[in-house]
C-alpha cells in the first residue's frame, strides 16, 4: 500500500455489482467528495461489469476471485457486494493482498470463518469492516440523540419487528442460505438492538416452519436481556401482505418507533392515565410525526439522497484507514461477528440445538 497523506484518496474496487452494490455502495463512494477514488468494479459477469463500469467511468473486470483482477495491484481497500456465500474467500483473497475491506452483511457464513478473518486482518494490520447501515440513517441518529439526553427517560424495552412481503423484491440467491431471508436481513435488526442495548444474551427462540417448505422460516421470535435487567424482543414474519420494519423503544418517559423503510422517527409521551385528552394528544403526536417524515424522507428519496447511513458507512471506513482504526466505531469486525454469534444461536436454540453448536450448514428449517 502506498503512503498517504489525510487528503490522499482512497482507491477502492467494488466486488461484486449486485442491487445492493449499485443501489447503496457505489452512490455512497461517488458522493464522497474525493474521499475516493474508484479504481474499478469486478463482476462474474462481464456484461454487468462493463455497464457499471461506463456508468461510473472506471475499468472493468471479469472475474469470480481477486487473483483474476489484473489491476488490483493498484487498490488500496475492496467493498465487497457479492452474495454472502463469497464474503469469506473474497476477504481472505484481499487481507492475503493486504487489502482493507468493507463487506456488505451478513459478514460470513460461518462463525468460526468470521473469527479467523478478524484475527488476520489485525495481524496485518488492516481495516476488516462491515456494512451495519442503519444505525446511522437519520431517525436512528435523532432516536439515539433522545436517549442521550434522556427524554425518553430510563429505557426499559427494545422491539425490533419485520414484517416481509414474499412478492417483494428479493436477492436470487436467498433460498440457500441456512434460515433463507432470516439470515441474510436479521443482521440489521440485531446491530440496531446491540447498538442501544449491549452485551445481551439470548434467553428464548422459537423457529416457526414455513409451510410450503421455503429454507425461510414462517416466524422467528426472540427474547434477549442484558445485565442490567432491560430486555429486547426480537419478532420477524416472512409471509406477511407487507413489508414494514419497525425498531421500538420503550422508556419512563415516552415510546419512540423508527420506522426503518421510511427512514421516520415517531416520539410519543407518556400517555399517564390513558384518558380522552392522552388519547388525543399521543394521536396528534403520531399522526404529526409521520406526517412531516414523510415529507422529509419522500423528498430526500426524490432528490436521490435518502441513503439509509451509507454515505456514513464509507467515511468512517475511510478515517479508520486513515487513523488506522483497526476496528472502528459500531462497524468493526469484533462486531459483525457479534452479531453472527446472535444469529447462530436464535436459529440452533430455535431448531432445538445446544447453544453454540454448529448447525448452519443445512439450508432449510426442519
């Protein structure tokens, strides 16, 4: 890697140009204001590959693994957008090439893979990152601004839900992944929860099957709690007529929901003794409150720039080059395999297995 300056752009590839590389990571390295250079985009597919690479005026390269990239030479970091089968071997390819890497969630498929990729990437002395997006989209910092200044008073309470739509769009690749759309979504819920509850542990999970047979589950239900006393829910249904994602705050003084699609935070007060004048104030409250984020959020997304915390994701990837922050704030490695442990257990404790053993190689809920 050269020497650089602060003011020295990172060059950075792309690998891997599905939605979620076109839709989020990309936007956010080109908006990044010199932070960046773009050395170039790799894809399996050719076609795709020179598309994207027109669009963004860089090179192109045909290949399924960093050694068939014949410029990768002049990379300094990889964001990795491939399917999350590919994450570990793209990682190890570029740690081997002493590469930084931001990848896209869920980190690895496999714990023990996500401990020996950390472990590499500190011995090497590189940034190992991960794309926990959410927490810094506009209404969970506002949420998180609320609860340092208390108020919402004591927080008693964490709800995260999902609500998801089979006729939505979905990655091609969901159906073979152990627990299907569970794994590959649940990472965002369980960071946001660790985010404002940390050092949890899972008490309870229940696993409900889906019916036709589908790798994903019908249900997944989980209960955490931490030393403190405070609890987080966990609820996810996959064969729902909508698709709503919500994060629910219960404290002393108040209730906040981030309704995560629409990038809106909704605070409500205490409603006391839940009389007429409670009743009517907590409605204008919520009706009010979603009103004006609609229109912020809606407005945002017509201008292109309702990017869900991902324009922050690559700065602190960036000033953790920079700084050489090994593992930076809330998107450090150590934390994506946290969030993969809390994986491994919901679906071993939902399907009935001993806490900690290994059971994420079978694609399907039994």
């Amino acid at each position: 890697m050269r020497v650089r300056t602060s003011k020295a752009p990172i060059r950075i590839a792309a690998v891997g140009l599905g939605w979620v590389s076109q839709n989020r990571h990309l936007p956010a390295i080109a908006g990044s204001h010199g932070i960046y250079e773009l050395a170039g985009v790799v894809d399996p597919s050719l076609e795709r590959a020179r598309a994207v690479a027109t669009r963004y005026r860089t090179r192109a390269a045909a290949a399924r693994t960093l050694a068939e990239v014949p410029w990768l030479g002049e990379v300094d970091a990889v964001v990795v957008g491939a399917p999350p089968f590919a994450h570990a071997a793209l990682i190890e390819e570029a740690i081997a090439a002493r590469k930084h890497v931001l990848t896209e969630k869920p980190f690895v498929m496999h714990v023990a893979d996500g401990e020996r990729l950390l472990e590499s990437a500190l011995r090497a002395r590189l940034v190992l990152a991960v794309v926990h997006n959410f927490q810094f989209s506009r209404s969970f910092k506002r949420l998180e601004r609320l609860i340092l200044e208390r108020k919402l008073g004591e927080i008693r309470s964490v709800w995260a839900t999902q609500l998801s739509n089979p006729r939505r769009r979905l990655p091609e690749w969901y159906r073979d992944l152990p627990g299907g759309l569970f794994f590959d979504e649940s990472p965002h819920l369980l960071y946001l929860i660790r985010r404002l509850l940390p050092d949890l542990s899972l008490l309870e999970s229940r696993i409900t099957p889906s019916a036709g047979g589908e790798s994903t589950p019908a249900e997944v239900y989980a209960q955490f709690r931490n030393r403190r006393g405070q609890t987080a829910t966990l609820l996810m249904n996959f064969e729902a007529a909508l698709s709503e994602w919500h994060l629910i705050v219960t404290g002393e003084h108040g209730t906040a929901d981030v309704d995560v699609f629409r990038d809106i935070l909704t605070v409500l007060p205490n409603d006391g003794r839940h009389d007429a004048k409670d009743i009517l104030r907590t409605s204008y409250r919520a009706i009010r409150d979603h009103l004006v984020g609609t229109l912020a959020s809606g407005t945002l997304h017509s201008l292109q720039r309702l990017d869900y915390g991902n324009r922050e994701i690559v700065a602190r990837f960036a000033d953790a080059i920079h700084q050489t922050a090994l593992q930076p704030d809330f998107i450090g490695s150590h934390e994506a395999l946290a969030v993969r442990r809390l994986q491994e257990d919901i679906l071993n404790a939902g399907m009935g297995h001993p806490r900690g053993a290994s059971r994420l190689d079978r694609a399907a809920i039994p």
